[in-house]
C-alpha cells in the first residue's frame, strides 16, 4: 500500500511539474496570422516562433510582398508580452515588435511605421506557403500578374538614405560627405599627399608644385618629384579629379604627350595622356584601364584646358586561395562623356606582360610622375566619397 502511495505522489509531481513548464513556455511561441494595415491595409501575414533549444526561433512567409520563409533575426523578449526581431526581405531590412494583447492575440509595427494585428491560426503557415507555391506557377494570363495586391504592397520606406548635400554646381565643389584631397593649398597636398620612393618604400613629404590652385608633377627626382599617393586607404569609393595637359610642341607624340594614370587602390592605372589628335595604342588611350581595356569614345579636351575625371570603383574580393572572389569592377566618365561602363578588371597593372591577380585590402590613390620628357601635367579639385 506504502509503495502504491508513493508511486502516485511521483505521478502527481510529475503531472505538476508538466503543466509547471508548459506555462513557464514564452506565450509567443505558436503560429500568428497578420493582417496588416496603413499603408499594408489587406496585407496578411503568417508568423511562426518556436523553441530551439531554450532560444526562439522564427520565420515569415509573406507571398504578397514576393517572399516566402523568411527567417527571423535579432529576436529579443523585451518583456512577458513585447517582443522584437527582424527580417531581410528584397535586400531590405524590416525591423518589427509586437505586443501580446492576450493569450490568442497580438498587435505590432514593422518598420516602426506599418500597424499589424494578430491572432493565434493552426494553419496560417501551410496556407501561406501554399500561395506562395501557387504564385510561382506561370499563369494564365497576363493581367493576372499582381492581381490582389495594391500599390502600396511594393512600397519600402525605410531605410533611409542618408542625405548628402551636392556641391556648387558653378565651381564643382565637393559633396558634404567627401574627402577633399586637394583643394589647390599646398596644405591640402601635404595634409593628404606622401611620395614613396618605389625602392626604398620610403615615405617623405608630397613635393609637388602648387601654384594657381593647381598641383604640377614634379619630375626632379632629386628635389622631391615622383609619384605621390593618398596617406588614406580607400576600398570602393566615388573620385572626381581633373587635370590639363598644357600645350606643347608637336615633337611629343603617343605615349609621350602628358602621360600620368591614376592608381586604384595603387594596383590598377585609368590612364592619363593627351589623346587630342595624339595617335597611340587604343588601351593606352586617355581613359582606357591602361594596357587591358580601351575607353569607349575620345572625349578629350584641347592641350591647355581641363579635362575631368569621375571614377566609380568597386574593389574586390578574394578566396582563401588568393583567387577573385568579386573581380575589381570601374566606371570612368570623362568630361560627361562614359568611358568605361562597369568594366571588370583583370588583375594589376603591367607595363610588360598580363595582369596579375595579387591579393590586397584598401589602398591608396596614386598620381603617376610617367618621367617622360613632356611637360609635366596639372591637377585640381580632388575629392572621394567612400562607398
């Protein structure tokens, strides 16, 4: 009798103990139907939390906004009824919390802007998906595309891009968010500027001369000239740089007539030369990305006026294995004209030979001294915006 007694206190405590852990379950583990509104007015939504391993864990299956199981992120309990999480949908990330109003529902935003209520569904999720899977399907017709949704479905307000102020369209001034690194100040060149000496790897001061709001290569290797770099590394970035070629007499022709180039993370030269009535090699060409792609039109200004560059540069990546994971990628407008249209990259710069693919992190930005017996050539107004 004692043993039977005791074996039904152990059936009772562990019957207690059951029910102890199912309340002490989060009350927002279960699967939700949301129904949005606002601007999402008939937007419905399925939501589903559940428990790994002591942690919530959540998906979103959306088939009006174009997804489908979306996995949750950043999943905070804020407290007994709030909760927080996120979720990546079309290259956005939505931020979204809820609050418990009971037991079986619920209210909340996404994107702190668009309200949802909620209740708890046992089949809101395979419902969903089954939509989902339905509006993969090609359909009939045409006008069927879209059908049940509103424009607002396609709508993303957040988040917002950051607003930059352009500069003076009359003077080309920089953008409020770029770095000046030459505002026609010898400051401003030695603020910014170092030479390295290509040997030694030594860095000394930028020697340059300034006059006139314009740098001009120095050539006196002996008196500070060489080329000169960006004490900063940039990965990719938008650069504005303008630069003349003075005029000169007709005995410098092709490569040399005012050659410079203009080093991407100091691995890849856009080149610079005076290309006006100057016949040389097409991807040795103003423009072209020296020795591999020519530029797609002549867009050069007269010896003795100024030429402008922006470069759009997008730097690569690479595998454990020194390989390009995402080749290096450049577009290069010349005086509005394009010249080079996203164009890939091969690899480094090589005056002799092919390129080579040599594995590095940000870089500088070099100006070239080429050291040919032209003119040396000028440049001004130089900016960079980090992207």
């Amino acid at each position: 009798m004692k043993k039977i007694a005791i074996m039904m206190v152990c059936m009772l405590m562990t019957v207690f103990t059951t029910m102890q852990a199912q309340n002490s379950k989060s009350p927002f583990i279960g699967d939700w139907e949301l129904k949005a509104g606002g601007p999402l007015d008939g937007t419905t939504l399925g939501l589903s939390i559940k428990d790994d391993g002591g942690k919530l864990k959540g998906m979103l299956v959306a088939p009006s906004l174009g997804s489908s199981q979306i996995e949750l992120s950043n999943i905070q309990v804020v407290s007994a009824k709030e909760l927080k999480y996120s979720f990546g949908i079309q290259g956005i990330d939505v931020e979204a919390s809820m609050v418990l109003k009971d037991n079986n529902s619920l209210t909340g935003t996404l994107a702190g802007q668009y309200p949802f209520e909620g209740k708890r569904s046992n089949d809101i999720m395979d419902k969903l998906s089954q939509s989902q899977t339905n509006a993969n399907a090609v359909p009939e017709r045409s006008d069927k595309i879209g059908a049940g949704m509103t424009p607002t479905m396609s709508e993303y307000w957040t988040p917002k891009p950051k607003v930059v102020t352009p500069g003076n369209q009359a003077t080309a001034s920089a953008p409020s968010d770029a770095i000046v690194l030459f505002d026609g100040t010898e400051k401003s060149m030695t603020d910014n500027w170092v030479t390295v000496n290509m040997r030694t790897q030594e860095v000394a001061p930028a020697k340059w001369i300034v006059k006139d709001g314009a740098m001009t290569v120095n050539k006196d290797m002996r008196n500070g000239g060489g080329n000169i770099q960006t004490k900063e590394n940039f990965g990719s970035f938008q650069l504005h740089i303008e630069w003349c070629i003075p005029e000169m007499d007709a005995q410098f022709t092709s490569q040399i007539r005012g050659n410079s180039g203009v080093y991407l993370q100091n691995m890849y030269e856009v080149q610079i030369l005076d290309s006006y009535n100057n016949d040389t090699y097409v991807n040795g060409m103003a423009g072209s990305i020296y020795k591999q792609s020519a530029p797609l039109a002549n867009a050069m200004r007269k010896p003795g006026e100024w030429n402008v560059f922006d470069i759009i540069y997008n730097a690569p990546e690479f595998n454990a294995d020194g390989t390009y994971k995402v080749r290096p990628y450049v577009t290069v407008i010349q005086n509005g004209v394009v010249l080079q249209n996203h164009t890939e990259i091969l690899g480094t710069t090589e005056y002799i030979g092919f390129p080579q693919v040599k594995v590095h992190g940000d870089g500088p930005i070099l100006l070239q001294n080429h050291g040919d017996p032209s003119p040396s050539i000028s440049f001004r107004n130089i900016w960079i915006r980090k992207m």
